[in-house]
C-alpha cells in the first residue's frame, strides 16, 4: 500500500545493490534520522540521557555481537569482558594524555587483540565448547581487572572518566554526548549494513552456514573466524569506550559482568541473529521494556484494585519481561526483525499475497 | 531490383502523393533527433537484469554504421530483408540501416514454422536475413538445405553458440558493426551520403496479413504513410512528445513497427525492450511506461492474474478488494452512461485509489500509464469496465495492416462499449452499400506486394475495402460486426458471423479459445479450448484433482462449469443462435499444426479438417467420441493419440426457466 515499486529501474549494477533501492524505504530511513537528530530539542533531559542515549550505544553494541554471532555464526558469551577493556583503556589512554579520538582506537584495538587471542579458541571448537571458551575470557578479564589495581585503580574502586574533548567539542553537556553516540551508532549500522553486503560479509556467511564447505569453495575459515573476532571486537571494544564516556562516566568492573553478557546474547537472539533493524529493535527490548512494564504496573497499582504486596510488585515485570522473552522466541524464532520484515512484505505485496512477478 | 524499375515506381509514388516532401522521412527524423536531443535516452535493453541505454546520438551512430556495413554485404535498394526474432535494439537498428540503403525489412513472426519462412523467402527473392540468435540461424541454415539456395548472407546478433563457428554465409552484427565503423572513418563523407539516399516515397517495410484464409499478403508501407498517420494520430492527442514506451509485441506486427519505429522517431520516444518476452511483465513495472499497447487477450489476462492473486491473497486486503473493485464499476458504468457521481462517492473513490487502485496499478506496472490501448478483436464489456474503473483510461483502436492500424479510435470524451470510435483526422471513412466499411486517407497502403488482383479488390477509387461489416451511429461512431466473408447461414437461414459468438465466449476466462459451428447445420455448436491456467487454479480450489490438460479438459466438473458459461452467452443470443452441444478439446489451437495463425486468428478449414469425427459427434447426437488426434512434434514428425472426449448438451437459459 505505502510501497510503490513500479518505474524503479537500474542502469548499473551498483544502484541495484543500494542500500535502500525502495523509495518508501528511504523514506522512513530519512524520517526516522530526523526524528533522532531532533531528539534532543523533542525529549526532556531525564528521556534523553537515561532512554534514547542507553539505547542508541547498547544498539551498537548488539550490532557488533551480531557481526560476530549472526553473521559470522560464532557464539560468544563474553562479549561485556571485550567492552570492558575498551573501557579501561580508553580511560587510561585518555589519562595518560592521550586525545579521546585515538584514545577510542586504542581502546579498539586493545579489545579487537585480547578478543582474537580467545577467539582463536573458535578455531579448534565450535558451538558449546566456544560458549565455555567465551565465558572464560568474561571470568579471566573480570578477575584481571579487580585483582590488577593498576587498571581497577584498586579493589572496588570507580574510575571516573577525565574531562576530553571530541572533534572539539567538550564532552560535557547532554546534547555533546547523546550526538557522539549516535554518530557511532549511526557509523557502526552503515559498517555492518555494508559488511553484509560485501565479499568480506558473504565471505562470513559462508563460514557461518559450513566452515569446511566454504573451504571447499575457497574461503579460508581460520582467517575469516579470526577477522570476524577481530572486527567484532574492535568495535565492542570502542562502543564500551563510549559507553563509558558518553554514559556511565564512571567505571566499575561489576558494569561488565556476566549478566551483561548475557543481557547482550539476548538482544541479538530476540532482535534477530545477523539483522541490523533487529539489534536497535532487540536492545530497546531488552533494555526499555523493563522499564515500560514498572512504571505501567506502578500505574496500575495506584488505583489499590488488587492489593499487592511491595515485594510482588518489584517482581512482576521481571516475570512478565520472561515470558514475553519466551514468547517472543517461540512466536517467531528468528525475532522482532522478521516480525517487522513479514510486516513490510504484507505491504510490500498489496493487495496480493505473494509478489506477482 | 533495376534502377529503372526503381525510378519509374518513384515517378508513380510522386504523382499519387502530391503532399509528401521527398526528404522528409524516417531517416530524417533520426538525424534531427540525434542532432537536436543528441543525450536524452532513445532506447533501453534490460540485459542481465540491468537497463542497458542508447542515446540518440548512440541510435543514429549504429544504424549508420550498420548501413555502411550492409552496403559492402552488397544491399542495395529495393532488396528486402528477412527480419526474424524477439525485439533487440540492434535488429531495429539493422531495419533502420536497411531503410537508410532503401532496401526493406521484411519482418516474420520468430515462432514461424521453417516451410511459412521458406515461402516468404521465395515469394520476395530474399538474399539478406537479420536473425536474433542461434535458433533463427539453424531455423535459416535447415532451408538453406531445404533447396532455398540464394540465402547469401545471415547476419545474427546474439553471437551465443556461434561465435568462431559461424556456418558459411553467417556472420555476428557485432562484426558487421566494426566493418562499418571502420569504413565511416575511412570514407568521410559516407554518412552524409547515406543519409540522403532515401525518399518519403521508398518502402520502409514489408508487413504481411495474417493470413487467415489462404496465403499470406505483403503489405508494403511507405515512409509516407507511415509519417502520416503517426501524424493524423499524435494531431489528434492519442500519442504525446516523448512517451515512455515498453517495445514487446511481435516486430512482425504492424502496430511494433508504428509505435517503436514510426512512432518513436516522429515523437522521440523512450523506447524500452524487455529481457525476454518471459520476463515481459516484470520488466514493464520497473519501466512504468505512459503509454501502454496490450491486446484484448493480454488485457484479459491480466485480469485473471488479478483475480487469481486476490483469491489466494489474505482475508483483509481480499475483503477491501471485493468492496473496492465492484463499488468503481459500478460507478464507471454510470459514469459511461452519462450519470456523474456524487461527492461523497467520488471522495469513496479517492480512498479506493489509496487503498486497492493505486496498489494495484503499481503492481502491473500502469501506475504511470496514461494512454492505455487496445486493438485487434473485441474487448470483454467485464475486462473494458474493470480497467476503466481502475483507473486506466483504457480506449479502442480499430485498423488494419494495411492502414497502418491508425484509421478509427475512440476519442477522450464519448467512449461507450459497443463502439470503436472516430476516425482519425484525416481519415474519410464511409459504408458501403452492402455494409461494409470503407477508408480513405493518406496512410492507407498502394498496394500488395506482387499482388495486382488483391489489390485491386481492396484499393477502388481510391478507397480501401476493409472487408469488415459496421456501420456508423447518429453521433459519427463507428460500431464494427465482424468479418464481411465471414457472415454465415444455418440451414434455416439464419444470419451470423462465427467470430462475434466466439468472442462473447471467449469473455468467460475459463475460454481460451471456442470455435463456432454451424454453416449449413441445424443449430450452433462449439469446440471449447479450455484456460488450464484459470481451469487449474478453479480446479484447485475445488479438490478436482488432474493431471494434464487432456485430462482436466474432460473431467465432468469442468463440463458443468463451461456448460454455465455457454449457457450465459446463450441467454444474450437469439433463440435460433443458442449454443445446443460443446466438445472441451483435449488441446490447445497450436499455430504449429496450422489451426490458429500467429496473431491466434482461427484456420476454420483446417480445423473443420482436423476435428471433423468430433464435429460430426456434435451433430449426430453422442454423447462422446474415440478420437485419434495428430500431432506434430516440434522435429516435424507427427503422431497418432487416441483420445475419449465427451460430447455435452447444453440446457439453454430459457429452456431452463421454462422447465
């Protein structure tokens, strides 16, 4: 109904593979941009830094586990470890003097050799046997950082992130920060959309769906596994800078524990393994629903219907957010992506059921 | 041909057409466009599944360069030229280059049989052909040893299966291009000189009648009428400057010629040229062209891939359809009627467009149409009305071959569904005192090829017979009956044309193709073609399992499904033209075995030849048969299959409401 195709035609091939061939399609792209360049002057400060600013770097997070466990098709389980030290190392960096900017490389690149040195685990193993691979790189870069005081800054301690400045602009009001995270946000959604549709991106894939098939046909899968780790890493290692910059301003090692791990697993699995439309849609999930379903339950309970207990009402959205976790995964297995693909495609055919040529 | 012969028929052409300029023709027209709009895009090819583009400075350098190459190949004027295969933009450039040397395409239909080929070949001395690709090529080589001997040279333009193994004599376009070039830069004048050989009074190409009764005709076609009659039509807004035009019927047909070269040229319109005829219909969304030619069968068609599609498609967007869709008929039939709508219902209609329109003209690729045609029979009333309602401002043409097709259309603001329109400006039109109709105008033809006696049987004083039956309404329109020769009598006398039943069953979408009988019989019978596509899809929906044509064809559900839809045409028919009995075929009419032309016309003899034991069934009151159907293979060898048809009885309308 809202797509009209007719009359796009492509003289080269390089149009037929654009990101978004389908002008309704851009459309929303365009309008949803906007609508996130405005944020700032449309949301009050409490939404904006403790809603929109969460999403949009947890987003990129996701969009760089899925490169690693969507497209590459390699489990990871410690992905808030290799945030962790790009954390780290972007604040040491930082305090040392170095500028934020190469502070953020480093912190990369420190993150993308750490992860390829467990990643090599992915070489010999595969499935379970590289969740527990993975898993112990969370145990061994937690343990590191609290028991090393030179990076922790001691037992218990908090890191507090120093005053720097980005592409000259002060780090330091709200609108400074929420706009760097969505330039990385922004820059991390184009890599992947335009990794997925490279030879490096299908190069993955092939590994992904068979590693000795995609041998067979040439594709080398120890390189690939170890570039995917590496890419995959590198930018984890950079959005946990910025996390730690834009967001926390303040670290400490429990920020990345095991359960972020997980929390991370579980926005690519319920977005959808290897989508990009799926990371922003599983981390809001993941990340605001929670939040949506206290605030509606407080609301509800204002009006005493039922009488429930203190204790019951902090527990019901943690149980309501399983089941709907849950339902999600049975109701559509490959999710929210495909959930709002099949929504597109319903309006992509209309009035048709399947396209018609 | 002599030169003499050529400058003595120049003379002639000179003194008939006092009006035409000399050096106003096709060649002119390309040379002025490629001077005065040399980058706007000409031409489109979709190859490997992009649009490949040629400006009009592109079109021009390759017909020149083509002709300049056909020359040293020893093309002269008056030679013609054997044009065989699907649209290609280098065989319209090879016509063109043709033109230019004034030797004339002669173009056949690509699924042509190789012995029709051969006979066309011989009646018009062919030395030159100008194939598409490696099928055509052995099609040419198998009569070239079939005793056709003066085939001198196969120019081809897919070189696919053929490149470094060109037989004798062939030889790639892609090659003969370069030869050209080559000489264009050797020779600097060449170009201008070709440009000013030809004259509005050569041949620009041969066309060929469909041949439904007997031999097929050559009809050539001047430059002159050409230009006149894309003149006469453009004058009277049927065609605009710089249309958007999708080239996929038949290059043998008049109306490809017309529009994507004549048309084309005079207009400067974008041409564009499917990938291949299969994937024609894709193509056409991802053009979205404005002007838009379809048959009455393709029309329909699409009409069925419609209902198919909203039939299988999810209970919302089908209950929106089914509000939606008989809501604008509805009110296209009133608005036909002369009965405006209301503002609310107008404003119903608006949504409508949002909601199930616009979708679905943007799924046929007609969101941008905006002159809709069709030509050639007569339109289903249902098949009219549901385009118009969509939207589409759907009209008629009525012509000839030999008229360029251009003679009568329906004009923008008086359409009604019995009618085929106005004549053209320029077109003088007027019935004969037996009914039939008569043209004259400056786009009608001067005659067949080597055929005095047609000719003078259709061209008289000046005026051509078109050989259709009609006659004109108080308001100037035109209605058209049928064929003249084909108006038949039962043997009771009665009076009626075989086709114009045919057609009303044809209406139905289960019909594909029904053959009307009853020359010299009691009453009217029919052999019934069934559509497997709309037949299987029914079929389907209703647990009627099959598994060929022959096989659905006969089973009873199918019988009692046609037998309604015969039994609706009877009811508009008068009682001593009722339909009594029908026989569904086992198969399709096939222009293989000779019982359709290409343009899917129908061969009555052959067909009362083929299936006489069924026709005889059909009369002598069984109620099914054992038939031994021939067939013949496409290597040219024929077979026997027995067959078991049944023979069915139809309870006319009012038969029944009399039980």
């Amino acid at each position: 109904m809202f797509y009209r195709l007719s009359g796009i035609h492509h003289t080269r091939y390089e149009s037929a593979r654009a990101l978004w061939p389908v002008t309704a399609d851009r459309r929303i792209i365009q309008g949803l941009l906007l609508l996130a360049l405005a944020a700032p002057f449309l949301l009050s400060d409490l939404y904006l830094t403790s809603y929109m600013l969460p999403w949009l770097i947890w987003t990129a997070a996701a969009l760089s586990l899925t490169l690693l466990m969507g497209i590459a098709g390699q489990l990871h389980f410690g992905f808030a470890a290799v945030m962790a030290i790009g954390a780290y190392t972007s604040i040491h960096l930082t305090r040392a003097g170095v500028p934020f900017e190469l502070a953020l490389l480093g912190a990369g690149l420190m993150a993308a050799l750490i992860g390829c040195l467990f990643g090599a685990a992915a070489l010999r193993v595969k499935g379970l046997y590289l969740v527990m691979a993975t898993l112990a790189m969370q145990y061994l870069v937690e343990w590191t950082i609290i028991n090393v005081p030179a990076i922790s800054g001691g037992a218990q301690a908090t890191l507090s992130t120093p005053d720097v400045t980005f592409l000259f602009v002060p780090l330091q009001s709200d609108g400074a920060l929420y706009y760097t995270a969505l330039l990385w946000t922004v820059v991390v959604t184009l890599l992947i959309m335009n990794i997925k549709r490279s030879s490096f991106g299908r190069a993955l894939v092939a590994v992904r769906d068979k590693d000795f098939a995609a041998s067979v046909i040439g594709v080398n899968p120890l390189r690939y596994k170890l570039l995917a780790f590496f890419a995959s890493s590198f930018l984890g290692g950079v959005t946990g800078a910025v996390l730690a910059f834009c967001y926390y301003q303040a670290v400490t090692p429990e920020q990345f524990g095991f359960n972020v791990s997980i929390q991370l697993v579980a926005m690519v699995l319920v977005g959808g393994l290897g989508s990009v439309i799926g990371a922003y849609l599983g981390a809001g999930f993941v990340l605001l629903l929670p939040i949506v379903l206290t605030n509606l339950l407080a609301f509800v309970a204002q009006f005493d219907l039922i009488p429930i207990s203190f204790n019951l009402l902090s527990h019901i959205p943690l149980m309501v957010y399983g089941a709907l976790i849950i339902g999600v995964i049975l109701f559509e297995p490959l999710g929210l992506a495909k959930i709002y693909d099949n929504i597109r495609k319903y309006f992509l055919v209309w009035p048709f059921r399947h396209t018609q040529s | 041909m002599l030169p003499e012969k050529i400058h003595q028929n120049l003379e002639t052409s000179r003194a008939m057409h006092p009006g035409w300029q000399d050096k106003d023709h096709l060649i002119r027209q390309l040379v002025n466009n490629a001077r005065d709009h040399a980058d706007q895009i000409a031409l489109r090819e979709r190859d490997r599944g992009i649009w490949q583009e040629y400006t009009w400075r592109d079109y021009l350098e390759r017909v020149m360069a083509l002709a300049a190459g056909l020359e040293t190949l020893g093309v002269g004027p008056g030679d013609r030229i054997l044009v065989v295969g699907d649209n290609r933009p280098a065989l319209y450039f090879g016509m063109l280059a043709a033109v230019t040397l004034r030797a004339v395409p002669s173009p056949a239909y690509p699924d042509t049989n190789p012995q029709e080929i051969q006979a066309q070949m011989e009646a018009e001395s062919i030395r030159c052909a100008l194939v598409e690709d490696q099928e055509q090529v052995d099609k040419l080589l198998g009569i070239r040893v079939a005793g056709y001997g003066h085939l001198d040279h196969i120019l081809f333009d897919d070189p696919r299966g053929l490149k470094d193994k060109e037989p004798r004599g062939a030889l790639a376009l892609g090659d003969l291009l370069a030869r050209g070039r080559a000489r264009l830069e050797r020779e600097s004048n060449l170009a201008q000189d070709l440009q000013s050989r030809p004259s509005v009074h050569d041949t620009a190409v041969l066309l060929h009648s469909s041949g439904t009764t007997g031999a097929p005709k050559g009809i050539p076609l001047k430059h002159g009428h050409i230009l006149s009659g894309v003149r006469n039509a453009s004058q009277a807004g049927y065609f605009r400057e710089g249309e958007v035009h999708m080239a996929y019927l038949p290059m043998a047909w008049v109306g490809d010629f017309i529009f994507t070269i004549g048309a084309a040229l005079v207009l400067r319109f974008c041409v564009n040229i499917p990938e291949r005829q299969e994937t024609a219909l894709h193509d056409l969304r991802e053009i979205a062209p404005t002007l838009y030619f379809g048959s009455p069968r393709a029309w329909s068609n699409m009409l069925t891939r419609i209902q198919v599609g909203i039939n299988e498609s999810t209970g919302l967007k089908r209950r929106l359809y089914h509000h939606f869709m008989p809501f604008a008929v509805e009110l296209e039939r009133r608005r036909l009627a002369g009965q405006a709508p209301t503002a609310a219902e107008r404003f119903w209609r608006a949504v409508g467009e949002v909601l199930i329109f616009g979708p679905l003209k943007d799924q046929l690729g007609l969101a941008r149409v905006e002159r809709p045609y069709t030509a050639g029979e007569a339109m289903g009333e249902d098949v009219f009305l549901f385009f118009r309602a969509l939207g589409l401002n759907l009209r008629q043409f009525y012509g000839q071959t030999e008229n360029c097709a251009l003679c009568v259309a329906q004009p923008l603001d008086s359409i009604s569904l019995h009618t085929a329109g106005r004549p053209f400006p320029g077109v003088a039109l007027k019935i004969s005192d037996d009914g039939e109709i008569l043209v004259r105008s400056d786009n009608i033809f001067d005659g067949y090829f080597n055929n005095p006696e047609a000719t003078a049987e259709t061209l008289q004083d000046g005026w051509m017979h078109t050989g259709d039956a009609g006659y004109l309404e108080e308001d100037g329109q035109l209605v058209v009956l049928g064929r003249v020769s084909e108006v038949v009598h039962t043997r009771a006398g009665e009076r009626f044309i075989p086709t114009y039943v045919e057609n009303r069953l044809k209406f139905s979408h289960y019909i594909k193709d029904a053959c009307i009988l009853g020359k010299d019989r009691d009453y009217l019978a029919a052999l019934i073609v069934i559509d497997i596509d709309a037949v299987g899809h029914w079929a389907e929906e209703n647990g009627v399992a099959y598994t060929s044509f022959a096989d659905l064809s006969q089973k009873p559900q199918v019988y009692e499904l046609v037998r309604k839809e015969v039994a609706h045409v009877n009811a508009v028919l008068p009682d001593a033209l009722e339909i009594r009995r029908f026989v569904n075929l086992h198969k399709e009419f096939d222009p293989d075995d000779g019982e359709v032309t290409r343009t899917r016309k129908l061969r009555r003899k052959v067909i009362d030849a083929h299936y006489a034991p069924i026709i005889e069934s059909l009369y002598d009151g069984r109620s099914a048969i054992e038939f031994e159907a021939r067939i013949s293979y496409e290597t040219g060898e024929s077979g026997i299959l027995k067959r078991h048809l049944a023979v069915a009885d139809v309870v006319g309308a009012r038969l029944a409401e009399e039980v």
